[in-house]
C-alpha cells in the first residue's frame, strides 16, 4: 500500500513536471498590440504574478497563475524576478519571459517634445501618456504655472524640447518641471556666452527669437542666417514680417491656409502690423535655435524666401527679394519677408 501511494506521488509529480515542460514551452497567447505591465519593487511571487495577469501578459485564471508560479519556484527563479516597466511585443513562452524578467530586460519608458511644438501640443501628448499620473489634465495654463512656481505670465516656450526618461510615479507636473528646469539651465548658460552687441535686453526676448527661428526653418546650416536677418531687422526698426508669428496669434482659428486677409488682421503676435518682437515666444525651440538666436551669421541680410527645396534664398535689397521670389516662388504673391 505504501509502495502504492509512494508511486502514484511520483507519477503525479511526473506527470506535472511534464505539464510543467510543455507550459513552459508553449508560446503565450497576447493580444495583438504589445503587452505592457510595471512590476513593482517588493511585491511577492503571487503579487508579480497577478500585476502581470492584469495587463494580459499571463492568460485570466488561476491556473494560470499557477502554472507560472510553480515555473519559476521549480527553475529555482522565483526570487530573481527584477521590478521595472516591461514591454512584451511578441509571442513569448513562459520561460522566456522569465528569462526576460529575471535578467531584468526592462523598458525605459519616455517620452519625447519635439522642437517646434506648442505648449498645446506639449500637453496633449502628455495627456495621452498612459503611463504617469495625470495631475494637470483639468488644470488651466496659469494654474499649472503657480503649481510647478513658475514665474511667468506665459507657458509658451519654457519647457525644452527633448527625450525625457519616466520612472515610476511620475506625474505630467513632475515631467513639465524637469522641462523647465533644463530649458532655465541651457538658456542662462547661452546667454552668458552670448555674442556681443545683440539688441536682447532680457533672456526671454533671445528665447522668443529662437522660437521664431525654430519655426522659420528645420534646417541647422540656415538657422543663423535667419537669424541674422530678423536681427538687422530689430537694429533698422523694421517689421520682422514672420508667417509662423501670424499663425500663432490666429490660434485655432487658423485653417492651415494663410490668406491676405490674416496678414492685415492686427494680432499681439502679428508681425506684419507690429514692430518688434512678439509679446511671447511661439513654440518650444531647441538648443540650435537658441544659439542661432545668440550667434547670429554676420550678413547684411534683410530678406529671404523658400525656394521650395526646404531652404531659403537671402537678399540683402528689397530689389533682389523681389527677383527671388519671382524665381521660386512665381506663384505666389510677392511681399517682403
């Protein structure tokens, strides 16, 4: 009798070690997007098991948890599982994962501002980051300005444009002050080192040119040539005469269209009614914007247009414009830029 039950014990632990095999082979079964699931810090066997059962990556049922809980005791890898964000993108069996999970395949979450944006942008691609708690989602401008004691009257400009690093816990308010701490730190130590006899009088109105040179053109190599010419400009006392200006203080009432109308119609951003800079900046600029902003080319320049390759012709007379935009832009209607 003993014999009996001893064999049948063995048979049973044969046969599970068997089921065991094939589960631990057998390619999991996931939904079609990537499967994502954070596995906190301190949690038991049990508590990974369910964190990941929750975002799909196991199948629903508690054998299943079981089965994947006795994997990873048996393997002798239950506790070696690591915490961290983990994507799971395609089939994988239960032994993979855990390898994935033990060797702590982690992935950096991030989330990136692109130069150029607005802050309406900034905030709608932080509104639709799954992964950070969204603390400022009914919060207007101003209020996420007194939240982050940030002392400006407008938001416009003053986040950098980068690849920012997420870690567990963060909020949308935790990502902007980090923004806006690189962007105070790159823009101060720009600003020291700036060229001499710019006609800037304060750090903002550098960044609110940047701004305009960001949008003005994507090319590194004509950044300080724009630059240049908006700057001669000041220094005449003419009009900057800017279309991304224009555009931003039509504000969602611009349909992508710029029409003569818009150019006439008299705004605080308007550059062709209004001398001067802008009362704020108009996007986010980059690092390259900022320098060109603080180390402009050294022309004469008063003028440019696109000549429809993504790069523009420069004129130093009106005269010369004029030539150039019949030549690459005969369509159009001519008008100092």
């Amino acid at each position: 009798m003993i014999k009996f039950s001893l064999a049948a014990v063995m048979l049973l632990f044969m046969l599970l070690g068997i089921d065991l095999y094939h589960y631990g082979h057998k390619p999991l079964a996931l939904p079609a997007e990537p499967v994502a699931f954070d596995l906190k810090a301190g949690s038991g066997l049990l508590a990974l098991s369910e964190q990941m059962q929750a975002a799909h990556a196991l199948p629903r049922g508690r054998l299943s948890l079981l089965q994947f809980r006795l994997l990873a005791k048996m393997t002798g890898q239950a506790g070696r599982i690591k915490a961290g964000f983990y994507v799971v993108d395609s089939p994988l069996t239960p032994l993979q994962l855990l390898g994935k999970l033990v060797n702590g395949d982690v992935t950096p979450r991030q989330i990136r501002f692109v130069e150029g944006w607005t802050f309406v942008q900034m905030r709608t691609a932080l509104d639709a980051y799954p992964w950070i708690d969204h603390a400022s989602r009914d919060m207007s401008e101003a209020e996420i300005l007194k939240a982050l004691n940030i002392p400006h009257a407008h938001a416009e400009g003053w986040f950098f444009p980068a690849t920012y690093d997420i870690s567990t816990g963060s909020t949308d308010l935790s990502i902007l002050k980090r923004a806006y701490r690189v962007m105070q730190q790159r823009l101060a130590l720009a600003w020291r080192t700036r060229a001499a006899g710019l006609p800037y009088l304060t750090p903002e109105q550098a960044l609110t040119m940047a701004s305009i040179i960001e949008k003005e053109t994507g090319d590194p190599i004509e950044r300080p040539l724009i630059a240049a010419v908006f700057l001669n400009r000041l220094r005449l006392g003419m009009r900057l005469q800017t279309d991304p200006c224009v555009i931003y203080g039509l504000g969602s009432t611009f349909d992508g269209n710029l029409r003569k109308r818009d150019l006439q119609a008299d705004t605080p951003y308007n550059t062709y009614t209004r001398a001067g800079l802008p009362p704020t900046p108009i996007a986010m600029p980059g690092m390259a914007a900022i320098e060109a902003a603080l180390h402009p080319a050294n022309t004469r320049d008063l003028y440019f247009v696109a000549k429809g390759n993504g790069t523009h012709c420069f004129t130093q007379r009106l005269v010369d414009h004029n030539r150039a935009v019949a030549r690459y832009q005969k369509r159009l209607v001519a008008s100092p830029k």
